[in-house]
C-alpha cells in the first residue's frame, strides 16, 4: 500500500536487483532525495481528514496510506502525518528529522532513518512499534495490521508484532530479499532474483503467488489482495477479489509502480498518469484531473493518494496551475469556515489556522495572477 522508491527507476533492471542498490543508498544518504518538492494529491473517502494533506504540500519525496491516514517524507527529512489520529499514528516522534523512508500500519505508522535504525509510533497493542534490537542495518520498511516488517542490508527480513496466522513466521530460507510489504494479516518478500515469497493468513488465497513466480520487480500489499510487478511493465494480481480489485484493466502494459487498499488498486503508468480500478463507493478510483506527472501512488482503505512532480503555484486550488478567478471564488465561497463544517477545505486553509479567514484571503490575492 505503500513505495518509497519511484519504479519508474528500475523497470529494465533484471530481477530487482537495482532496487536493492537504490534502496541501500536512499537509507545510507541525506544528500539524495528521490523527488524534491512533489505536491500529494488525494482522493476517496475523507471521513477522518485522511485526504486533507497539511499545508503546506510541498517538497514531498515519498507518499504512504494508512488505513484511515496519510504519511509524507519531505525533502528535508522529516515527516508529516494526517488523518485518524486516535492511537496516536500521526504523533511522529521527536526528532522529526533524518529520515529516509516512511511506512504505514493499519493503526500505527513507521519511519526508516538514514543511519539504518527504525522508529514506529501509534498502535501498539501486539508490540508492532517494539522494533527488535538490534535497531540498525535496516534498509526496507513495512506495516501491517497489527505487525511490521524490516529488511536488512543484509538481504533477511525481521518480523514483530502480532504473532497469529503465522505473521512473523518468514518462510527459509531468510536471505537475498529485497523488498517487503504487508497487508492485514499476511506479509511479502521479493527476492533478489524476482519471486515473490507470501506467508500468514491465506483464507483469500493471498499467499497464493501466480505462476510463473518470476521477473518481479515490486510488490505491494492491501488488505487482502496483492499486486506484483513485472518486469516488462505489466501486473499481476491475486487474492480477494469481490470488489475487481485483481481485475487489471487492459491494456495491462507500461506500470512503474503500484498501490492496493481494501478494495481497490492502484496503478502509475510511464506517462505519469494513475490507473484505478476495484471498488469505487468512495470515489477511491476517481483520479482527479489533471492526471499527469505522478511519480508514485500509495492507498490506505477507501482513500488514494499520488505524489505529483509539479511544483505546486501557491494559492492555486484547482490544480490548473494558474491563481485566477476561480480560486479566488472558491476560497471567498468558503470564508468563515473552519474544520468540522461543510464548507472547510484543508485546501483553502494556507496558514493551517483551523479556519479559512482574512489572512488566508491575503496569501491568495499576493500571488493573484501568477502561474503558467
């Protein structure tokens, strides 16, 4: 549900293995950001502000989906959390700095930093944030619902957490992964040479890796279906699949990266458009316009996110790159609003005051006329 790495990097790369190298060096360097000022795009249900993306939403290099939250790695190394908040999964604790990846949990959330140690804050009812010492070599990071994952520099993968439906148990032998996910109650490995290895809870068949188990290069995780990607840009599926999540449209060519949630799927194309598919009762499918240079997707339940390369034009609200009329009509439609009501929009709300008031109607009207 979540990537850290943009596949638009390693499709052609044989098996995966020039993951496992950008990997090690996003966890061993501070000077190499995957993307420098990305804006998130959200979409689908919003019920606890999990598509309210904190102003303001820039300089963004990574983009994660918790279950009923939101989590960004900025260009400066600390993270930004939003959304359900009730086991304290958006608390990211001090110091917020140094880090190089970010994971989610179904109600907890992790941080990989670039000294290769884990930090894991929010739900810890089965000890899903008690990182196993020792805490350091870590390249990789993943959360499930109650569990986590991280791989080592050395190529094995070191489970915590919930210990039923055999979650911690990684098939032998634990060596030459390269990558890790994980979805409710069951986890995933890709190997160095392109299979996937699933193990734990399997009554969706989703440890149930298709033939032929090979040429992968990513892997992701939902809540009880899978997506693999292969090599030549196209996507496996497997798992439950009630709602068409496993069902890729066609044509099922030119993916670099890959999102699953608890119904739905998410696809990024070379081009940088998203593809959607599955379960669409909370508009999670519906990929707002313009859908254009994304870099990577993430999903949490009924919510989407994208990580956009544009560099965003400050006080543009409908995304269409220039701060004219309608951004002003909208932000005057909305004033006086503050969060809970109808008619607050996150959005809207440049200084993060909790209202949209007559400094937020400042910041607007200071860049009034700029943009493309």
């Amino acid at each position: 549900m979540e990537r850290g790495v943009s596949m638009r990097r390693v499709i052609g790369s044989t098996a995966g293995g020039l993951l496992f190298v950008m990997l090690m060096s996003a966890a061993a360097s501070a000077d190499s950001p995957l993307v420098v000022d990305g804006a998130i795009v959200t979409w689908g249900w919003n019920e606890y502000g999990q598509c309210d993306v904190p102003a303001p939403n820039t300089s963004f290099m990574a983009v994660a989906g918790g279950w009923y939250h939101g989590l960004g790695l900025k260009s400066d190394r600390s993270i930004v959390a939003w959304g359900s908040n009730e086991d304290g999964q958006c608390d990211v604790p001090e110091p917020n700095s140094d880090f190089a990846a970010v994971a989610r949990g179904g109600w907890h959330s992790l941080g990989l930093r670039i000294d290769g140690s884990i930090v894991a804050w929010g739900a810890d009812y089965h000890e899903q944030c008690e990182v196993p010492a020792p805490n350091s070599g870590f390249v990789a990071v993943a959360g499930g619902g109650w569990h986590s994952l991280g791989l080592k520099a050395d190529g094995s993968i070191v489970t915590w957490g919930c210990t039923g439906d055999g979650l911690r148990d990684v098939p032998p032998p634990n060596t030459d992964f390269i990558a890790v996910t994980a979805g409710t109650n069951h986890s995933l490995g890709l190997k160095s040479y392109g299979a996937i290895v699933a193990w734990g809870y399997n009554n969706n068949g989703e440890c149930d890796v298709p033939e032929p188990n090979a040429d992968f290069i990513a892997v992701t995780a939902g809540v009880a279906h899978n997506l693999g990607l292969k090599s030549d840009g196209s996507i496996v599926a497997w798992g439950w699949n009630d709602y068409g999540q496993c069902d890729v449209p066609s044509p099922n060519a030119d993916f670099v990266d890959i999102a699953a949630g608890y119904g739905h799927s998410l696809g990024l194309k070379t081009d940088g458009s998203i593809t959607a598919w599955g379960w669409n009762e909370y508009g999670q499918c519906d990929v707002p316009e313009p859908n254009l240079e994304n870099i990577a997707v993430a999903a949490g339940v009924h919510h989407s996110l994208g990580l956009n390369a544009i560099t965003p034009v400050p006080g543009d609200l409908d995304g269409d790159g220039d701060v004219d009329l309608s951004d002003l009509a909208d932000l005057l439609g909305r004033y006086g609003a503050c969060v809970g009501e109808p008619a607050y929009d996150a959005n809207a709300d440049f200084d993060d005051s909790g209202c949209i008031d007559l400094s937020d109607l400042a910041y607007l009207l200071a860049y009034y006329g700029t943009g493309t």
